[in-house]
C-alpha cells in the first residue's frame, strides 16, 4: 500500500493509518488521507498523485482509497464524483471511499443515481474512538472514578473552534445563568486551521440569530464582556485531538458531567462521532452530547451505554435543532439543583455505566464496517 498524504491538505498524519479494508484487502492500492475535498479538485489532485499513478488507476492496477474519515461533510461525494470519476474518467470499480458516518450510505446512492454512476465502494472508519482509546492509559486511571470526587461544578464544556451551535449554546448557558456552574471554554478568536474569517461578537451572533431564530439570542449581545473564556491554552489555532486530555483531568474530576459539543449539529450534516465524545468515555464521565438527533443511539450500537436513567436524553430524539439545545439547557437547569440525596443517587447510578463505557472502548478491536 502506497499511502500520501499532503500538508496542505490533510492533518497529524502521524498515526498509522493502514487499514485492511474489508473488500480490498488483496488489491494493491494508493492511500490518500484527506482533510476535505480541496485535495482532491482537478488543479490540486496533481499534488498527490503523479500522472502515472493516475493510468495506473484508472486501468485497475490500483485501488484508490478516498480517506475523509478525518472530517464529515456530504459534499466530498460530490467532489469524488465530479473531480475523480468524470473529471479524471476513473472508473467507480477502483475507488474506495472511506467516511466517518453511517449517513454517507444513502448519500453514496442518492449522488450516484444523480451523476447516472454506479455507486463507488464505501466504508466506515470510527477512526477518533479507535484514535481516543490510545489515550486511555495515559490517564492513569487504574481503578479510580471520577464519580466518586466532590464536584465544583455540573458540567465541563470544551470549545475551540467557532460553530454556530457552540454560538447558540454558549449564549443559551449565558442568558440562563448557567456559565458558573460549569468549567467553559470558548473565544470567538477565529482558527486559522479551519479559514474561518476574523469577526466581532456581534457579527458572529447576527449570523447566529439567522440559524436559531426562534431562541431570543439577540439577548447574549453581552455576554462578549466575559470572552475568552480560557481553561488550558490561549492558542486556539491547535487542534487537540490528536493529544491526551491529562492537562484537564483536574476539571474533570471537579465536575458531575461532559458537555460535549460535537463538530456537527444541524440537521442535513452527517451524523459524526469525534474524540470530543470518546475521550469523556475514556475518562469515565457521564456526558450530554449536543450533536445531530440520533447521535445517543447510534453511539448505543457500537456497545456504549447512555444516561436515561439519570439524565433526561428527549434531545436526542429532537429533530428540531433550537428545541434540541432548549431541551439540553433544560436538563443542565435540572442537573444544578439535584438535592444532595439526588447526587448521590446521580452517582450510583452513573458509576456502571462509565464503567461499561469505559471497558467497552479498551476492548474495541473493530472500528472499520462496509457500507456498500
């Protein structure tokens, strides 16, 4: 296996990255682990791929493995179809997709009746819980438990890049007096690592309020008085998940629950689980996952166990995604004013579940499934 990666394009190619994928196994083939779909345009595809390497392709010798598992938009199909099949006129039989959600699948489909294409091949790769559960013994757990600390706060919520939801949740958390009972972090300092553009609070929130206009946000116009909120680093231009997280393991420790803000949230995304969730799981933290409906159940059939029992999860099944985050906010609302009978009740119920989670991401083997 050839496998090229491009600074430009792609991040922390540190890891190894060589999969046996399930279909492909026996055919020689060329790795291309991607970012986003930059990569692959007809004016940069050169960047990675001699024009040998693109007859070899195109004639079979090779399989051309398409590998966005880093990242999870739609529109990569799109490219692969326009940019690959047409553009470069390589036939479908010798790409293999690999993506980070089950949702590509129907996409995959909808996008090859569209073009009047056969569907290419296409896999999933949990890659952020295979990459989180590297983590785990470095967080020297052994046998302890968070649950069983005294608690600071109810929540800690880690944001570093600028997402519309994150905008809307951290000026809901603000507009209900919910800021001090959590550990947050979150500036409107723009990541140059995703070309997001330089903007004020105000502008941001403006753009915001287009999104979620139903949830009074125009009322967070002074929350900017509080920014930056900073926990562990003033650099923001740093993208976290490739490290392990013992820097915070104290806030964790201090707090009752992770309230984790996933890359994708609206409606119409791909339904996409990062390290933002697994290295909770690794850390043995109950969490709230503010990311797309469903992401509660789907996390349910790779082996996790959920918090019903101890935490209202309606939201998950919330389809509308300004009454997801009420729900959400609601919840945190419940969760600051638990008696201290029902924190210790919270907690013993709470504590075999993080232990099955835990356990469960140690004895993962398999994070690579077809899809078609």
């Amino acid at each position: 296996m050839i496998v090229h990666t491009a600074n430009e394009f792609t991040a922390f190619t540190t890891y190894d990255r060589q999969q046996l994928y399930s279909k492909h196994s026996i055919r020689d083939s060329i790795h291309l682990i991607l970012r986003d779909d930059r990569a692959i345009s007809v004016e940069n595809i050169g960047k990675l791929l001699t024009t040998s390497q693109i007859d070899d392709v195109r004639n079979g010798r090779y399989l051309l493995i398409l590998d966005f598992s880093l990242e999870s938009c739609f529109h990569f199909v799109d490219t692969i179809y326009i940019c690959i099949v047409n553009g470069l006129n390589i036939p479908e039989e010798n790409l293999l997709f690999v993506c980070s959600s089950h949702d590509y699948k129907d996409y995959v489909y909808s996008k090859a009746k569209y073009f009047n294409k056969k569907p290419i091949a296409t896999e999933f790769y949990c890659f952020f819980e295979s990459l989180s559960k590297k983590f785990v013994g470095q967080y020297k757990l052994n046998d302890s438990n968070p649950l069983v600390n005294d608690h600071d706060k109810v929540y800690i919520n880690l944001n570093r890049f600028i997402r519309p939801h994150r905008t809307a949740l951290m000026s809901l958390l603000y507009m209900n007096d919910l800021l001090d009972k959590g550990y947050n972090s979150f500036t409107i300092q723009p990541s140059t690592d995703l070309h997001h553009l330089s903007r004020s609070w105000e502008d941001n929130l403006r753009s915001v309020i287009s999104l979620f206009p139903n949830l009074n946000l125009q009322n967070a116009l002074t929350f900017q008085e509080k920014l930056p909120l900073i926990l562990d680093t003033e650099d923001f231009n740093q993208n976290l998940a490739y490290t392990d997280q013992n820097h915070m393991k104290h806030y964790l420790d201090k707090s009752l629950i992770s309230l984790v803000t996933e890359t994708n949230y609206l409606k119409g995304t791909p339904l996409f689980l990062t390290e933002k969730t697994f290295k909770p799981i690794g850390l043995k933290h109950p969490f709230i996952i503010a990311g797309r409906s469903g992401t509660l159940n789907f996390l349910r059939t790779l082996g996790y166990k959920t918090f019903s029992d101890v935490i209202n999860e309606d939201y998950d099944g919330e389809e509308n995604d300004e009454k997801r985050l009420l729900l959400i906010v609601s919840e945190l609302k419940r969760l600051s004013n638990l008696t201290e009978f029902e924190l210790l009740d919270f907690k013993n119920k709470a504590l075999p579940i993080v232990e099955h989670n835990y356990k469960n991401l140690l004895s993962k083997k398999k994070y690579l499934e077809n899809l078609i």
